[in-house]
C-alpha cells in the first residue's frame, strides 16, 4: 500500500509492505512467519530535470526474512539524485 501527496515541487509518501506467512520454496519444511515494514520518501524537484530523492526503509526496524536463512537490513536510509534529461 502507497501513499502519497504530491507537492508543487515534488511529493512525499508512506508505503506500508504486508506479507503473510509463507515458503520460501517448494517443498520446504520451515515455514517464514509474516511480517509488515513501513517506508518513508520523499523527492524534490530542483529542476525540471534534476531531483533530490531520499528514503527511510524499515523504520520500526522489524526483523524479518524474504528468504529462509537470509536476514534483511534493519532500519536504512538513502539518498539520490536523478537525472532525467527532457528531449
């Protein structure tokens, strides 16, 4: 689930990631409990072909697996800037 307002100058946005319990494979014994991660973002348009990007992934810092015996990063940030030339 998204959500997202958009600003004159860009937008800013939750996305809210659900998954049930499940197998990471067929014929698997082990079954990976479900899990829910939150994520924060926001972009701002510097011009039309340049933007400031940035994100908060897992900001309740959950612990969990996509894939059995594989653990996903705890709470992380990044930073970008996009180049999107206009032909």
């Amino acid at each position: 689930l998204v959500v997202q307002q958009h600003l004159s100058q860009g937008r800013v946005g939750v996305e809210w990631r659900l998954s049930g319990p499940r197998y990471s494979r067929a014929g698997e014994l082990d079954r990976l409990p479900g899990y829910a991660v939150v994520n924060l973002f926001g972009v701002w348009k510097v011009t039309r072909e340049l933007a400031l990007e940035g994100r908060i992934n897992n900001l309740t810092d959950r612990n969990y697996s996509t894939v059995l015996g594989y653990e996903t990063a705890g709470v992380n940030a990044f930073v970008g800037v996009r180049y999107t030339p206009q032909l």
